[in-house]
C-alpha cells in the first residue's frame, strides 16, 4: 500500500465517523428513540423526555460527549458496578500505553526509519509505499538500529509498569467493593454438584442430612435444582398467548370471530377467537400444572447451600467434604441471576459430548474462516485479480479505485466476518456446560481473543510468504527468522485495519436503531423483550477481544512500523468516549464479574510483548545485527517472570476472599439488624426463576405453591 | 546378540545370585554381623542374639525367606507403616502385570514371532539372533499381526484394571490409616511461611496476635523458626569433642600428655591433653552460648502454628488468609522428624539461584551421562572395538569374551553408573529448597525416573539411529515411525539389561557389610552415627526408579520382545522376597510419607503404555499393516483419560483429607482422656533439633533453657 491509499482510507473513515457521529448526535435526541439510545435512563425513570418539537432536535450537538465525560471512577463504581469500571480502564491502560509508544514512535523511530535508504523507493511521497516509514527501510547493520533496541527495552518496561499498576488497582477496588458491599446471597452460598444419588432418600434430605451433621454450628439452608427445561419452553409458550389474550381482549367482539376451516375444505361456523385461545390456555395451564408436579420430583443432584458466615461458606468451598472427591464437589456459587439454569439439566455424558463437540466447532470454523483471509489477501494483491477477471482490467487501473480496493475494502471485509464470530462463540460456550452466564462470557472472550490472533494475525501475517504455515510453530528454532520476515510485509495492511475500524464503535451505536443488529449479539445470554434496549448482560467478549488484539497489533509493530501508534491511540480515544456514553444510557448490569477479566487483559498484553520480543530477535538477526539479538533474549525471560510474579501477586482475589476479609466482614454482620432479615431471603435467592414464573403465569392456581418451597 | 550370549549373561547372573544368596545366608547368621543385617531388630531389642558357636552358622539356610513371607499386609502396615506397605504394593503390582503378560507374552506371541521367516537367520538355534524371537521376524503384512494387535488392546486393558485397583486399595488404606492414627503434631499444624518483617514487633508476636485475632476459638500455639545453621556446625563439633573427652578420661593419664611444639621449632613443655581439650570444650561452650542467645533473636519469616481441631488447621491450610497471597503462605507442616531444618535459613534469592542452579545441574548431568552411553553402545558393536583397539583383536575372537562383552558388560557399566546418580539427585533435590525430606525424596525420585527413561532408554534406542537425535521430538509426525525404527533393535540390549539386574538387588544387602557402600546413598538424607546400620529414612528414590524403568522396558517390549518379560517377572519377584526381608530387618521408618509414590507409579506407567500405542501405530505402519495403526489411535486417547479419571478419583486424598474424616476424627478426640497431654507436647514438637542438642550438650548451663520456650 502506498501513502495515497492510506490517506484515501483515512479519509473515507474520517468522513464516515463525522456522518455517523451526526447521525447519532441527532438520532438519539428524538424522543421515539429514547427508549433506544437511553433505555437504562428509561428503566430507572431518570430521562427528561419532552415531545415539544425544536428546531434543535434537528441540529447534531456534543453536550452527550460531556455528560459521558463527567462521572468520576467513583461515580461510575455506584451506578454501574465493578466490571464497567474495569472495562473503562481497560481503555485507561491503552490511552496510556500508547501515549508513550507514540511519543517514541513518531518522535523517535519514525524520522529514523524514514531516513534509512535500503528500499530503494525513489517515488515522491504521496506514492511512496508505508514500508518507508517501516524499520525495512533501515539500513542493514545501520547503528540506528540500537535506537529500536533500546526502544524495545523501554517500551517494555513502560507496559510492565502500567501492567502492575493496573493489576494493583483493581485488586484494590475488588476488596474496597466486597468490604462496602451489602451482604450478597453469593458470599454465602455453595453450590454443591454431583451429589450421588441412591433409592432410599431424596437429595434435599441427603443435603440437609450432611450439613447439619458436619456443620450445623453454620449450615442455614439449601436449594435443590431441578430439571426445568420443559417448564421453560411450556412457559414460554403460555407468556406469548396471555399477550396475545390481553391484546384480544382489548379488541371488539366482531374482529375476534374468525370462520373456521371445516373437513373436506368447507367451511366451518364462526369461532370467537378469544374462547378459543382461552381453552388453549387453560389446557397449557394443565400442562403446565402435570410438568410443575413432574418437576417437583426431578431432582438434579445439584443444590445451592446456605451458611450463616461468608467464611464459612468459603471453607466449604476450598475443603474437600467427602473421601470421593468427585461426589460432594463444592464452588463459590454465582449470583442468583448469573445462574445458567438450563445447564443443570444435562448429565454428565451430554456435557462431556457438548465438550467434544465445541472443540471440534472451534477447529471447523477456523479452518473456514481462512476462505475470508485468502480473499482479503488476493484483493491487497491487485495483479492476482487481473488475472483471476480479466474484465476488470479497466476499472481497476482507474487510482482511486484501486486504492479503496487495496486500502479499504480487505480490512473492511475481515472486520465484518469478525462480527460476525461473538455470537457464534457465545453459543459455542453456552453449549460447553458452564453454570453461569459471566463464565459462558469469560470463555467466549478467550475463544475470541485466540480466534482473532490466529485468524487475523496469524494467517495474515503467514499467508503472505506461505499460505498458513502451520509447521513453522513445531520449529521452535525458527519462529524468530520466519515472523521477522514475515510481520513487517504486513503493517500497511494492519495499519488500514486499524483505520477502518475507526467508525465501527460509534457505528454500532447508531444502528441499536435496527434491533436485530444488536440483539443478535445479545439474545443469548438472556431471552426478554424485544422492545426492551437496554443490553442485559456485560457483552464484553465481542469488544475486549477486538481492544486486546489491537493492542497486540500496537506491541508488535510498535518498533517496526511506528505508523499504525496515532490511529490506534484515535481509536481508543474514541472508544473510550462512546463507551463511557453504550455504558452510562444502555447497560443494564444484570451479574457482577468481579473484574475477572483483566488477568485475561494481563496475559494477552504479555503474550504481546513476547511476541514483539520474538520478532525483534529475528529482525535484528536479519538486519545484521545479531549481538542486538542475543542482547534481546533476557528481556522475553524477564517479562515472562514478572507475569508470573504479577499472577502469583494478584490473581488469587479474582477467584475468592481472603480469610482476613471474610472473617472482618462476617464480624461486622453482627452489628447489623437487617442481616436476619437477609438469612430469612436467602432461603428463596437461589430458586429457579422458571418455577417462579410459571406461579405467576398460572396464578389463580393455588395448588402449585407448595412446589416453590425449599424441600 | 545372539541366543548364546544371553544364555551366558543368563548362566554368570545366576551364578552370582546363588553366589550372593549364599553369602548373605552365612553373613547374616555371623553375631558380629547383626548389627548390619538386623540393626531394626537390634534397636528394638528382638534379635536372639547367641553368641555360641555352631556348624549351622557356617551353612547357607533359607529360613530368612520364610520369615520375611509370613508376615500379612496389616502386620506391615503395623510393623513399618503405609510407605513400606505401598511398595511393597508396587512389586504385587508389577508381579501381576507382568504375570498376565508372560503368559500372553511367551504362549502366544513368541511363537508367532520365532515362526516368521522376515529375518532370513539360517544359524542353528544357539547362534540365532534375539531378532527372530521378536516383531521384526514376523513377515510384513502378515495376518498374524493382528494378533500383536489384539494383545496390545488387552494388555492395556490389564494394566489399567490394576492400575484403578491399586489407586483404590491405596486410597483406602490411607483414609483407614488416618482414622487409626493417634493425634499426630502435624495433623493439627500448619506451617506460616513469608511473615512479613516489621520493626515494630517480633514474628513471633505477630503470628500470636494474627491467629488470636481471627481464630481464637481453634488457634493453640506456635513455634517460630530460628537461623540455626551457625548452631548446628558447633553442634557437630561439640559431638565430635565430647566422644574425644570420654575416650580420654578412660585412658591412663601417662597416655594422655603430649609434647607441645615451641616456638622456632623448640620442643615445649608436655602438656596433659585432658586439660587441652576440656578448655577447647569450654570455649566451644562459650561459643554456643553466645550463638544460642543470638539465635534468639535471628527469626526466620516462619512459623508453625498448631490448632485445637484437625479440621481447622485444614482449613487455614486452604484459605488464603491475607489480601497479600504472596504473604502469610499456608501450606501442611510436614511430621516434626520429617522438617529439613537448614532449609529455613535460606532467602528467597538464595532459594532462587538455587533452583536455577539445579536445573543447569541436571541439563549438564544428562549431557554428561551420554559418554558411558556411547561407550556402552561401542562394546555392543565389537567391530567397531576392533577398530579403534587392533591389538584387542585376537582376544576378541574367542566366543566365550565375545559374548561377555557384547551380551553382559555394557549392560552392567551402565548399571553402575546409574548406581552413582540417587546420591546425585537427592543432593540436587535438597539444594533445591523443600522444607521436609518427604519432598526431597520424592523429587529425587521423579529426576532419577526421568534421568533414567531419557539417558537408558531413550538415548540408547536413538543413538541406535542417529546419535542422541532431540530433534525428532520436535516433529510430532514422525515420532511413531523413528521410535518403531530404532526401538525393537534394542530389545536384545535391554534383555541383557534387565538380566544383569538380578543380583543387584541381594547384592547390595550383601554390601551392607561395607559402610561405605550404603552409606553413600543414605547419609544426605540424615546424618547420624556412623555405627547405627538402620536405614534412617525412606530411601526409595533409588529404588522406584528402577522398577518403573524395568515397567516401561516391559510395557514397551511386550509385543516387540516378549522374550523380556520372564526375566523381568523373576527379578520382581526377587526383589520382592529381599525387600520384605531391607523392610523386615534394616528399616528404621523416620517419617511417613501416605504412600505419595503412587501417583508417580500411575503416570509413569500410563507414559510406558502410551509409548506403546505410538511404538505399536509405528510398528503396524511399518509391517504394512495401517488399518492397525489407524484402529491404535483411540488406545493412548482412551488411556490417557482413564489416566485422568483415576486422579481426578483418586488423588486429592494423597494430598489432604477431606473434611468428613477431619471432623469424624476431632469429634471422636473429645472423648479421648489422653487428648490435653498431646495439645500440651505441641508446645514443643516442632523445635529445631540443634536448639535441643545444644542444651544437651552443655548440660551443665542452665541458663540457655528459656531459649527453648516457645516466645
């Protein structure tokens, strides 16, 4: 790619970020669309709507960009929760990162590589190729090069630290959080999985038998699961006719009759259809009636168990109850509404099959997500579609053509097949056999992350001097030469990536007007109304793995082809303030992670820098240098060791509560007059919602409350 | 080699364990010698010592045998604890193994292999080469590898079947073990480890106010570990003094003066050396003294903190008690005997370089170890000997040396080098930083199985191709088809191999005699008194090794070799006999260990059955047969996940009991009148022992005593 095309590519996106930006400005001021583009204000009453007509309404304004720019961390803390915090730091971590790596990039490396003489391109500079602003420009065995050394070492001393200071921080908040908390059905609760089953008694007894016995100094109480899918789907059904019901009757007596399809064709009498509805809604009531006393045998050897103490609970969660450590396995138990209750459902044999089968979903797609990699590549390589259609000869001599094809259009297809992939893989880990909705997203993200890397990094950065050359990585030995021969060819490509991507945050903003664009992506963690916006879950697995991988494209070319730093460094900025608006109007926080993502976020930026470590110790071994090479090989060690000091550091309080911590908190209960009051709750906290709907669905049925006890 | 050179390994081995049997059947009758064949006996008081002379003690008897036979599993486990139980379980395990595979081994495949007509081998029967009695003589794609194919399906599955009943009757016997224990020190302490250090106060008053703060309900007491090191040498060298001392005062007074050199050369007065060495014992006093009082106060950031409840000490072992992870570290406290005291006075740096020391260490042993290897390899291929050495050649040509040299030397240098790494590997192990002898042993264990899997095994069936070729690991394509290439080559090697090790084992209870001989390998585990011939501890990072490499040369050779597994099966079985008897009479168990060995046991024969499968899919492809190969490739899938099923099973009891024995067995203490005296000796049971000695030994002082409270 040549200079031109970048700029034609910078402006396109440039043009397109203003139109959606004014799109959006204007859109979200109608008040039709408020439920839209504020649904969260909508849902706590806190929107000032006003259905007078101004000329205003009409006109794009920025105030939206200050109102997102005014909550404090603190703020944002109360109203949205941990994990929106953590998420805005992510972006906090990336400003700063790259910040720096700009100042050294553009300052620093850039003039040099830009000075260097070994390609020799003699074009003026708008056709002068990006590989002139790359370190392939410098020449072989020139001492400039120890400038990139040094680069190397510093930038990955500044990551580190930013790293640690990160990590520090949220650990930080995640006690300050679990310290100011109020006390929270999940510090108390353990969910206790493959209870073993026998004739003589029922898994409530066998439950209740065992932990009054061994505990009964802290056990409280517990809830059995058991088996709901068919209620779930039964009512489903009953919640789609009592809206249709309620709209009926809403109707006049005349435009309910419909005229019936008798035998033979002919034609029946008339039927009012509110009768007919109303018997097929008493017949599913009976249904549903048989199901829920089914149910109320259907134990799944699975129970949520109670305690008195968060410590307690947690020593049961870390001790090991019966000699058979698979029977009696015992986890911190998620929120009541993280849980994942069609899950328990399956037995052991279909999750282990499911198991089975996502991994070898995982392999299929992404061998065929290669097809959309071969065509990106073959359109960055004009000659190759000359000859693949001939007829096509004459538009694409034409300039401007040529550039939108070469500097647009491959990473604008690659970024729409990615969009495709959450969804997928979402489902794909829902299918895996998680307990809840935060652990499907967490998997998914990884899922994502690795898809990304392999799949846009990797077979871009491989296809290009060998179509997916796989074998490379069993040749330890030669990773190094291979990537560094291989990456640099690619930046321009990377570099057009990371601009096309520009409008595509503030773009999906603006098309939560088309609500099959956004429910697509969120329909599967929770099923609810299709006209309620607010996005119910925290979907952070489709934009962390596009942030992480964007950071690891900026680790990488960092040194080699400092270029890409401003764009990125846009693109957080820009992201940074529109989240902090489809956060502060549209999320819904439904579960708390815990800021379990970041050490996701820690590992994926170590992985980077090792990885800009690996290609630099070929680079400078290709370029003459090898003493700049072996100088090199400490710092992926070194980095790999505060990693694990980090981890060792930190990541024990993502998984669960020191003792000190409990015991403090449990301490501070005694005090508290509510805290009876919350035991007396935590007995229905963790009752499957499809048996408490279905009460609701069927409430002039009294009979079925007894089922809702806790056996 | 051919037929006959295994039939003269075969005729010297018996030789010489008949030669050895004999020797130690007179030797151990000898009075002088009781102290050497039954020091555990003679410590106990149960030897019939009889000091008269008959004709009988002169005769060989194989009484011994019997004795060492009578006793049942649960006499043993009495007698010598869970550890001599388990393995002597890992010889019943191997007999019955090995048993099974004898008999398939010898009845059915040995005839199909011997009838082949692959290896065109015309010499009569005693010339024949050991090919024709293995795979390689059955013609390609002959039918009658599907009988090979049929016996490597059953022979896994045999292996597995014992492997889950051993895991399990080990598992129980551990859980019976623990609830016919009395209370032991360290089933109620935990041991504190990476107190941070403040000005403010003293560890010892932090651990004190940190465990009272937040259990005082189940907090007893605790024990601070001191910086003994300095202590301990003065320790040995008071030992050493005071057995000088008492030599002397029972020597005449005449004997004990010397004439002392003057200055210039001059001769000095005569000097009573009573009075000499009494002074140096008083300086050496004063020396404690002052390094006692120092000691006191040179804390070491670790404590072992004692609980009221078994249970509660397990669950301060499994929480994380600080927000800090990397501070206040809990982990199990090894037995009081079991602790590696000089350990403790490491820093992390020192136990950092340490462990980067080691691992260097072992890379370098490996790569020396290749030097007898080679040479061993030489004297297996005489006319290569023949070149490098031309004199040799006439004594080369006469059979009986021919066969000597090819059929029993090189097996038998190899052994004795492998003879002089435990001591290696354990000296390693302790540089390493473990806190108990347990630990050392048992990562003694694991290098010397790796050590000997990779430089035996590996390094011989590779150098048979190409010389030490690493390489072929890193191309996992084709690690079936070299192994199947190099590995039946071997099997004549590794049958003279095995053969050799026949004797080894009653030879080294000969060699008792010799202190020097054993003593070698045991004296890093425990110095002691030279005279004491009991073996301190639990020695069998020696001896495990063996039997699993002897396992994987069985596993791996069973259909290539069958013509090994008689061997094999008659060297477990003597090893069986001698080591009830090492066990019966020599053994002296220090520290128990819960049969931890086994779960080394289990995966390293899941590894010797996987390499099998990839042995065999290589084999089948070779002999034409690749429908065989591809209906293998389930086999090491399959293995490895039943693999994971029994540890998932299995082994969490080996490393902590659960939470129903802990409480079942605290509850059963509060009946037991005995239970306050045991809380009170914790006050003192995990005491360095160099504080203790040091009081003994300067007895007269009294004034160091309260140096020993626990502060």
């Amino acid at each position: 790619m040549i200079l031109s095309s970048l700029l034609t590519s910078v402006g396109i996106n440039l043009a397109l970020c203003f139109l959606f930006f004014t799109l959006y400005s204007i859109l979200r001021k109608q008040p039709g669309n408020i439920t839209v583009y504020a649904p969260r204000l909508v849902a706590q009453n806190k929107s000032e709507q006003t259905s007078q007509f101004n000329i205003e309404r009409l006109l794009p304004s920025a105030g939206w960009v200050k109102r997102a720019w005014d909550p404090t961390e603190e703020d944002l803390l109360t109203l949205l929760g941990l994990d929106a915090v953590v998420f805005m730091r992510i972006f906090i971590f990336s400003l700063k990162v790259f910040a720096v790596a700009t100042v050294m990039g553009i300052i620093i490396l850039l003039p040099i590589n830009f000075l260097g003489t070994q390609l020799t391109d003699d074009s003026d500079l708008v056709n002068k190729s990006l590989d002139s602003f790359s370190i392939s420009n410098v020449n072989d065995g020139s001492n400039w090069l120890w400038v990139h050394f040094c680069a190397v070492y510093i930038f990955t001393g500044v990551v580190c630290y930013f790293l640690y200071y990160e990590y520090r921080h949220i650990s930080e908040m995640i006690i300050n959080c679990f310290y100011s908390s109020k006390p929270l059905p999940e510090q108390f609760t353990v969910l206790v999985r493959n209870i073993p089953t026998s004739n003589g008694s029922s898994i409530g007894e066998k439950v209740e038998s065992f932990f009054t016995e061994f505990y009964p100094s802290t056990y409280l109480t517990h809830a059995v699961v058991h088996k709901t899918r068919k209620l779930q789907n039964l009512n489903k059904e009953a919640e789609k006719l009592s809206k249709k019901l309620a709209k009926l009757r809403s109707n006049s007596a005349a435009l309910r009759k419909y005229r019936r399809k008798g035998p033979f064709g002919l034609i029946g009498p008339k039927v009012d259809l509110l009768d007919h509805y109303q018997n097929k809604m008493e017949k599913l009531e009976e249904h549903m009636r048989l199901e829920l006393s089914r149910v109320a045998g259907a134990e799944v050897p699975a129970a949520f168990v109670s305690f008195k103490s968060r410590y307690g609970a947690a020593t049961i969660t870390h001790n090991q109850q019966r000699t058979n450590p698979t029977e009696w396995v015992t986890e911190q138990a998620p929120e009541p509404r993280d849980v994942h209750w069609p899950f328990f459902s399956d037995s052991f044999l279909q999750r282990w099959f499911s198991t089975i089968f996502v991994v070898a979903a995982c392999v299929a797609i992404t061998i065929l997500f290669l097809i959309p990699v071969v065509i990106v590549q073959s359109l960055a390589n004009l000659s190759q579609l000359e000859t693949w259609f001939p007829f096509l000869k004459g538009i694409l001599e034409i300039a401007f053509v040529s550039q939108v094809i070469t500097g647009y259009l491959p990473s604008l297809i690659l970024q729409w097949f990615l969009m495709l992939m959450p969804p997928v893989m979402i489902t794909l880990s829902a299918v895996q056999g998680y307990i809840a909705f935060s652990q499907i997203q967490i998997s998914a993200c990884i899922k994502m992350l690795w898809f990304t890397i392999w799949n846009i990094f990797f077979a871009n950065v491989l296809s290009g001097s060998a179509l997916y050359r796989v074998d490379v990585f069993l040749e330890p030995k030669n990773i190094p030469k291979v990537l560094a021969e291989a990456v640099p060819g690619q930046a321009s490509f990377f570099i057009s990536y990371v601009v096309t991507s520009g409008w595509t945050s503030l773009s999906s903003e603006v098309f939560r007007l088309i609500p099959l664009f956004w429910s697509f992506t969120t329909k599967y963690l929770c099923r609810k109304d299709p006209n309620d916006f607010t996005v119910p879950a925290n979907p952070y697995h489709c934009e962390i793995p596009r942030l992480l991988f964007f950071g690891l494209l900026g680790i990488t070319y960092f040194f080699l082809a400092p270029l890409i730093l401003p764009f990125l460094l846009i693109y957080y900025f820009m992201g940074y303030i529109v989240y902090r608006n489809q956060l502060l109007n549209v999320y819904a926080i439904k579960y708390e992670m815990n800021g379990k993502f970041w050490p996701i976020v820690h590992t994926s930026m170590i992985f980077s820098l090792v990885l800009m470590h690996i290609i630099a110790i070929g680079i400078f071994g290709l370029k003459g240098l090898p003493i700049a090479s072996g100088l090199l090989i400490p710092l992926p060690v070194l980095t790999l060791l505060f990693s694990l000091y980090c981890h060792k550091r930190f990541l024990a309080l993502f998984r669960a509560y020191p003792a000190e911590c409990l015991i403090k908190k449990d301490r501070a209960d005694v005090n508290d007059p509510s805290i009876n009051e919350f035991f007396d709750s935590l007995t229905t906290a963790y009752q499957d919602p499809s048996l408490t709907r279905s009460l609701y669905s069927s409430a002039t049925d009294t009979d079925t409350s007894p089922l809702l006890a806790t056996d």
